[in-house]
C-alpha cells in the first residue's frame, strides 16, 4: 500500500460544499485558483496536477461525519460522496453522525 495523505474534518461544522472546499483547501495545498466545484475537485483527486500536496501521495483519505453536507437526502454531499466511489485515488470515509 503506497502513501495516503488522511484529511480529517470530522470536527469541523460541513453545511455546504463552500464549507467543505474551505476545509480542504489548506491541507491539500489547493491553489488560489481551485474552481471550487466538483470538476475541479476531479482533476485535484483523479486527474491530479493541480495540488502538489496531494500528487505526493497515492491515495487521499478524508473523514467526515454523516451529518450537514453529507447527511443522508442531502443532494450536494450525495454527489460529491459519488464523485469519492467514483475514483480510484481517493476516499471519503464517513463516520456516523455521534447526535443521530
């Protein structure tokens, strides 16, 4: 197994995808220019090229809990969580929502 860069926000409030680009954007040495939308979030995590943070590593790992932006019916987090199933170089790992 090659190296994996683990990003945790599983304490930080996530209400919305600014909320989540904001979070991610100085652990993963996302540039000024990231276009904070799910395409660009593809070419930092598949793609690669954009963060050299993250192209040291194989694998990113974010945590996060299953509550605001990824809570269950919330159609941002779905998709972005389907961006996460979809790519072979990095994973969302979603740990239960501790209030629930």
């Amino acid at each position: 197994m090659g190296s994996e860069l683990v990003v945790d926000l599983r304490t930080l409030p996530l209400a919305s995808l600014d909320d989540f680009w904001d979070a991610v954007s100085r652990p993963c040495g996302l540039p000024d220019w990231f276009g904070r939308n799910l395409d660009a979030w593809w070419d930092v995590v598949e793609t690669r090229g954009v963060s050299e943070t993250v192209d040291a590593h194989d694998r990113l790992v974010v945590r996060a809990r299953a509550a605001g932006l990824f809570a269950p019916g919330e159609p941002d987090g779905a998709r972005l969580s389907a961006l996460f199933a979809d790519t072979t170089r990095a994973r969302l790992d979603l740990e239960p929502d501790p209030a629930a």
